[in-house]
C-alpha cells in the first residue's frame, strides 16, 4: 500500500528539528532509521502531514567516552554500535543483544534511538539498555534533560520523550570486565524475540559478586528480574546456584498472549532462558 501524502522534512540540526516538530506538533511524525514508521505509514495506519528525517543531523551520530561512562547518539545505527570498541568493552551485553536484531539491512538502517524510542516490549534493545542503568538524554525547547531507564520506558510504545522533545543520547555507565550474554528465544529465524534475556555478571573468585538481568517481552515495558539479580550476589556461579536464583525470573511479570505463545508458556520460558543467560555471563 502507498503512504498517505506527507510533507517531508530533513534538517541538519537538533534545533531545526525541534523548531520544526514544534510548528508541526501533532501533525508531525519524526523519522529515525524507519524500521518502525515506514511499515505504519505503507499500511496508513499513520497519516502524518509532516515526517521530519533524523538522517542528516551529524550530532546526533558517534559513540565517545565520557568519564566512566560511554555515549551513543540516538542517530547511531546497529551497525556502528556493533562496529564500536566501546560498546564492545564497555556494555558487552547492549552490544550481544544488537548482534540478534533481526538482519544485516535492517542492522545497516535501524538506530538504537529510534528502537528505544519506539519502545516495541519485543525489541532487542530496551531490556539491554534497563540493565546497564542506562540514562537518557532527552531535549527539547526549554533544553536538556536526563531520565533514568527505570523511569524512560512507561507502556506500552510510550516513554518518557514528550510532545515537542527528541531523544538525543543514551549515557551507559562502564561494565567493563562484566561477563555478558543475551538469551533470544524464537521460533523462525530474525523474528521478534518471544522471550529473551539480557544478563551481566561481575565474577570474583567463582562467585556472582553482582548481576544485572533484564526481561524481553515480559510485560508491556522491558523489565529489571530484580528478584533473581538479589538471590544471584554471592551465589557461586554453577549450574545448580544459577538454576536456583533463575526460579523466580517471571516473578512480577505480565507477558502478553499471541501466536507465539501464551502468558504462561512465556513465564516458564524466562527461567529458562534466565539460567542459561547467567551461567553464559558468568563463563559457566
């Protein structure tokens, strides 16, 4: 199906942007990588009057080190992430996570501003981003401000960013020498995740000395497993200690029924996919 007509928009500014989302308001759709809008707008589900692109505002690209934490600018595709030395080091398991999204194209166009914005419960980058204690840097006309994950992913595809505000940066403070690995579980091939886990662990001496554990498509918002991160400090890192503390990973979940699955198979698949995302974490 052809969009509806549109007016479009490209500055090369946060500021022109937001003069533009401004004048427009709710008559405006902004435009990252277009992994998620352009389906929307093909099936009309949408039909904005104005689509202000992303693409050629150059700040709003790169991933640099500040202090003891790294910055990714929403504008920065998965590709360059998987590409980043930072990334790699510094959030590893932001970084295992983005290596599943879906397909090299798609890794090539889709941003991580844009999916964490977009805020799909199934998407690969929010529970990630809630388990790194990410930051995110919002503006708009009155300037800056920061949010912190908890408090960035409100419902389902809402968050934080406000009528008239961008989402400009993601701030992770350093995991450096944390163990890490992301869980995916699905059926066919680059599907959305039906399940999954992100897990990283610090690791002294055989033991968990901490652990962050976040849950993909277990509610309407990615989720923290905090249950499952207290009972894993100080347990040993083995199969059985694992398997213990991953017992109550759906505990306060929510995960929606659909084709792939009911909320009860999901709540037995997260202890699962928990343990063998720890123990991966952990080098067990």
């Amino acid at each position: 199906m052809i969009p509806a007509e549109f007016e479009y928009v490209a500055p090369t500014s946060v500021a022109d942007a937001l003069a533009a989302l401004a004048e427009a308001g709710d008559d405006a759709k902004v435009l990252a990588g277009g992994q998620s809008l352009l389906p929307v707008l093909r099936m009309r589900l949408n039909a904005p009057e104005l689509v202000i692109d992303l693409g050629r505002i150059e700040e709003l690209r790169g991933i640099r080190e500040d202090g003891d934490h790294i910055v990714i600018g929403a504008m920065t595709t998965y590709f360059d992430a998987l590409a980043s030395d930072l990334v790699r080091e510094h959030a590893t398991v932001l970084h295992a996570a983005i290596k599943e999204v879906a397909d090299p194209q798609i890794r090539h166009r889709g941003t991580v501003g844009g999916a964490l914005v977009h805020a799909d419960p199934a998407g690969d980058v929010g529970a990630p981003a809630l388990a790194l204690d990410s930051e995110f840097v919002i503006t708009g006309s009155g300037g800056e401000r920061t949010v912190a994950a908890g408090d960035f992913f409100q419902d389902l595809f809402e968050t934080a960013v406000g009528e008239g505000e961008l989402l400009t940066a993601i701030r992770i403070p350093k995991h450096t020498g944390w163990g890490a690995h992301y869980e995916k579980f699905v059926r066919v091939s680059h599907q959305w995740s039906i399940v999954a886990v992100a897990a990283t662990v610090r690791v002294e001496g055989g033991s968990i000395a901490e652990a962050r554990v976040g849950l993909t498509n277990m509610g309407s918002t990615p989720l923290r497993a905090s249950a499952v991160e207290a009972a894993l400090v100080g347990a040993a890192a083995t199969d059985e200690a694992v398997r213990e503390a991953c017992a109550a990973a759906a505990e306060g979940t929510n995960p929606p029924s659909d084709l792939n699955g009911s909320a009860d198979y999901r709540r037995a698949l997260a202890p699962v996919l928990a343990r063998r995302a720890v123990l991966a974490a952990a080098g067990g």
